[in-house]
C-alpha cells in the first residue's frame, strides 16, 4: 500500500480519536468525534491507499465506495434518524480539500438545524460566489 507520512487517513489508527467504524477491503468510513460537534453523525469515506483525488479512485474503491455508503446510510438511519443528507467530494484548493486524500464527506441533516433546506447549492450559487469574468 502507499501511504503518505503525516496524511491522516493513510493510517487512521494512529488517531486514538478516530473510529473506523466500518472497513471494507478498500476503504474505511470514519467518524472522529472533534468534527461531530456541529455536525451530529458526519463521518467521511476514504480509500485505504492514498489517491490524492476521487479522480483517482479504482474501480474496485469505487465499488467499495458505494457498498460503504449503502452501509453507512442505514447505520446513520438508525443512530441519529436525519431528514436528510449532504454527500460531498472537495477537489484541490478552490473547493477547500484540505486533506489532500480523497474522501467523501456524509453529512446527515435535521430539519431544526439552522441551515436546514440550504445544501451546496446555496452557497456555490449564491451571487456573492460570481466570478468577475471567465476564463475563455
């Protein structure tokens, strides 16, 4: 496996914070309770060797992707009953990738939550996010 030194879901283990609560033979999902504070059940889908894009994903971790995701939605049905989910990829700097691992953010939502009704679209559409030209 290639794992980058330093990249925290190359080796999640290394986090006594971080639960993987499920692994596949590809991929794990996670869920660390420092990020769980705002956002109740968020947890994220990484690949187990380090692909630094969902770009560079093999169809074989995509497989895994999906069967996690499957899993992960009717685990988070029954823990925490959202009204809904955001399911996001962030791709380089302009989308805000912070960890450069690829990983698939799962975000139930609740309706009493101050943001309820405004997914990515809210803010990606907003017209303050109008570029000033376009590149041709």
């Amino acid at each position: 496996m290639v794992n980058l030194v330093n990249c925290p879901f190359c080796e999640p283990e290394k986090d006594e914070n971080q639960q993987i609560v499920f692994e596949s033979e590809h991929c794990y999902y996670l869920q660390h309770p420092k990020f769980q504070d705002v956002l109740e059940g968020t947890g994220l889908i990484v690949p187990k060797v380090h692909r630094e894009t969902v770009f560079d994903l093999t169809p074989e971790e995509w497989k895994d992707t999906y069967d996690l995701l499957q899993k992960v939605k009717k685990y988070a049905d029954e823990s925490y009953d959202p009204d809904g989910y955001t399911l996001g990829w962030n791709v380089g700097d302009a989308s805000n990738q912070s960890i450069k691992h690829a990983h698939l953010h799962i975000i139930p939502r609740f309706n009493d939550e101050p943001f309820a009704g405004k997914g990515l679209r809210h803010w990606i559409k907003s017209e303050e996010n109008r570029r000033s030209s376009r590149k041709k």
